[in-house]
C-alpha cells in the first residue's frame, strides 16, 4: 500500500454503532495493531499468541483501569483487511468506549477515516470493488432483498461474471497482439469466428445486467408512491390501513391533511415509501392548505407511482376519465382506487363506472380490498423477484460503466463485420477492458477510491 497516503499507520475506530448497549466493538488494524493492545492488555502477553483468538482481562492506560475486556486477535493476511487486526469487545458505555479509543490513539494509532478498513481490505486484495461496495450496501440494506442482493455480490457473483467476461477478451487480446508483432509473416494466431461468437455473448450477458438495474434500483432505493386526492377522499385512512397503525390524522373536516406524510411498507422484501398528500381542490383561499396543495403536486410529479383515490359517491365516470387522462401525462404508473365502495351496492359500482379499466375498489375504513392495493402495487412496479440468487445491478457507477461495455462490444462487433485491421481491433478491446476493470478496481485512482470508501460509516 502506498505509504503517501497513510497506509502504512494503525487505526482505530468503533466497529458498534454509537450509544448506549450491552457491548461495543472497538477495532484496531496495522502493523502496530497487536503492539498496542499488549501495551493496554494488563492481564497477559499476547504478542506471541496465535491468531483467531479470544483473551479475557483488564485494560489499562498506565495506572488507570479503564474496563474489563474481550480481545480478539486476527493476525494477517488471514483478516478482513489483510493486516493485524484485533478487535476489543468491552461495555457498551460511550464514555468507556471513548476512553479505549482513546487509550490506543496515545500509544500510536490513528481514528480511522470512513470506510477505511474495506478499503484496506480491497487495497490488500481481500476484496474487489464491486465486493467492497456490495459491504456497504448490506449494512445499509433494510429489506430481505436488498440483503440477498448485497451478500450474493459481496460473495463474488457479479464478479465472477465481470471476471469470466474480462479473461475473454483478454485470451483474444493477447492473440491479436500476437499477430501484430508477426505483421510481416502475415500469419492469424485469432479466430475470428470464434471470437465474434464470445462477442455476441458478451454484449447478451452485457444487457441482461443493464436490464437488471432497473430491479436493482427498487432494491436498493425502494419506490415512492404519493397518494392523491381530493379532500376526504381517505387518504390518510387508506395510508393509516396499510400500515396498520394511526399515522396520518383522519377527520371528516376537508384540508385536514396540511403537508406531506411519508412512511414506508414493505411489500413482499420491497420498500414503498408512501406519501400522504394535502387533499388537492381548486377553490380553497386558506393559504397555508394552498401551500400543501402545491407540494402535493410536486410529490405526485416526481414519485414512481401515483395512486389516485376517490370517494365512488363523490365522482362521476366523466370526471374520472378526465382526471385519470391528466395524471397519466406525468408517465408515473397510475393506479385507480375507488374508496368508499361499502356505501353502494357493488352491482351499482360497477355500472357506474364500467368501462373505466384498472380501478380497485377497497373500504379503507373497514380493511376490505387493502391487501389487492399491496399486490397491485407489487405487480405494477416489481412483478416478482428472480426465484433463484442472481447477478442484480444496483449501483449506478456499475451501470454507467456497463453502458461504456455495451458500447465498446458493439464497435468491436462492427469491427469484425468490417475486417477492419487488427492495431484497430486491439484499441476497441482493450477500451472495453477499461470500463470492465473500472467496475472491479483492476485499475482506478486515489480520488475515485477516497469517494466511494467516504460513503462507509467510521468502523468499517
């Protein structure tokens, strides 16, 4: 690792969440790492005991007792960060925590910088960049898909399709370059038949995992839905039923609802962050519902699903159409839900509004169509989760360098239909290598590494 940068110090950091709990994780990595904690470690030596092990007793800074402690010992290369770790399981007090931290700082560590032991451990080729960054997407992860995605990645799954894909193209690299060094002989070491065969796979392995991003987005950011309507149409009551508890105030007052409400379900191991609106209407002077109306708006523009909801009593077929027509203009997904429908026969529902297609009728009130709203709004965005673990794309730096693969396997593909010469072969090859590389960390830069590692939090 480069020493510039500070690679060769000891860091220490909180490995536990902040606050107050049982027991805190505090993590030491580098060289110095198993100097130090003999230093505070009254109780035995443990410079000369083996890796992966457990030692109980006392930690001191000088005379001063600070805790009774675990010390767990993980000598490198066999370590998450390749170095000497050790790792100090001791109370859950912040203060005594603070005070271990301390402790190893006055013997010659230094806080680690966020994310610093992941980069350590890809810097030390314990991991790649896509596993690293698969590290922080499980700690963030919130639902049994985005933690299923997370782990199959930090496993090595989306790497072992970038990895196939690279020593391709590099087996073929390696020949081309090969002919150019015999130019003269005018001899052909590349099959190029067989080559436009690992192309032609190459760009459908390509776009299947362009196409996964969109999946792998709902994983990773969820979907928002704004719940619209007019006032007293049983929004609150609608996002109150769904979540099963009183979030929003209900009242039979119309523009009760002044802001905004978000709160987020999760259907089937996917987030939907539902967002209660101001009950939207023309004529109201209240300034102050104005300004809820408005951002109502604004919500319902940029959300990913809009589900309009109306009192069946309230509105006429022709009114629905038309403002059903308006909503679709800002290409959210439209969902049409008629609340209220204990009030009118079903059989009169139904005429009322035939021809209408898509609405679902529900009861907000007494919990009846509510479960057919959460598979709907399921089916609509998701459809279904893949049966089996697969490779999900859910970073968008992953995905815009696949658009740069997908690009350059489409002039390498043009450059065989064209036989152009084998210099220029070569140059759209190794760019495409480039972009590949770039995904797994084979080739990157200080600052590019520094960004993506800034968005881990302190102990990891």
């Amino acid at each position: 690792m480069n020493k510039l940068f500070g690679w060769e110090d000891t860091i220490v950091a909180l490995a536990t969440p902040p606050g107050i709990g049982a027991i805190g994780v505090i993590r030491l990595s580098g060289s110095n790492a198993f100097p130090i904690i003999n230093a505070l470690f009254s109780s035995k030596d443990l410079l000369n005991k083996p890796s992966h092990t457990l030692h109980v007793g006392l930690i001191k800074e000088d005379e001063n007792l600070i805790d009774e402690v675990v010390v767990s010992l993980f000598k490198g290369p066999k370590s998450y960060t390749g170095e000497d770790v050790v790792e100090i399981s001791c109370h859950g007090s912040p203060y005594v925590q603070q005070q271990v931290v301390q402790a190893c700082v006055h013997k010659g560590a230094r806080i680690a910088k966020p994310g610093e032991y992941t980069q350590r451990a890809f810097l030390n080729g314990k991991l790649d960049l896509t596993q690293a960054e698969a590290v922080a997407d499980l700690i963030a992860s919130n639902t049994s898909a985005a933690q299923k995605t997370a782990l199959y990645n930090i496993r090595g799954g989306f790497s072992q399709v970038l990895r196939a894909l690279r020593e391709q193209l590099i087996s073929f690299s390696a020949l081309i370059e090969l002919e150019l060094d015999f130019s003269q002989e005018d001899v052909a070491f590349a099959d190029r038949k067989q080559f436009y065969q690992i192309i032609q796979s190459a760009q459908i392995t390509t776009a299947q995992l362009l196409q996964s991003f969109q999946l792998g987005n709902v994983i990773k950011n969820g979907i928002s839905v704004a719940i619209i309507g007019k006032p007293n149409a049983g929004k609150s009551t609608l996002l109150n039923t769904l979540l099963n508890e009183n979030r929003a105030i209900v009242s039979d007052i119309a523009g009760t609802t002044r802001d905004t409400i978000e709160e987020l379900l999760n259907i089937k191991g996917i987030l939907f962050r539902l967002i209660d609106t101001a009950g939207i209407r023309e004529h109201s002077t209240d300034t102050i519902e104005l300004v809820g109306i408005e951002r109502s708006l604004e919500k319902m523009r940029s959300a990913d699903v809009v589900l309009y909801i109306f009192d069946v009593d309230e509105i006429s077929r022709e009114e629905l159409v038309a403002i059903s027509a308006q909503l679709k203009v800002n290409k959210n997904t439209l969902l049409l839900v008629g609340n209220k429908a204990d009030i009118i026969p079903e059989k009169v529902i139904h005429q009322k509004f035939s021809g209408v297609e898509g609405i679902q009728f529900i009861s907000a009130k007494d919990n009846v169509g509510i479960e057919e709203v959460k598979n709907i709004l399921f089916a609509s965005t998701v459809n279904e989760l893949p049966a089996t673990e697969s490779v999900i794309i859910t970073n968008a730096r992953h995905y815009e360098a696949l658009q740069q693969v997908k690009v350059s396997l489409n002039d390498i593909e043009q450059g065989l239909n064209n036989q152009i010469p084998g210099d220029l072969l070569a140059l759209d090859i190794r760019r495409c290598l480039h972009y590949i590389s770039e995904i797994t960390g084979d080739i990157s830069n200080e600052d590019v590494l520094d960004f993506i590692f800034s968005k881990f939090c302190i102990g990891k």
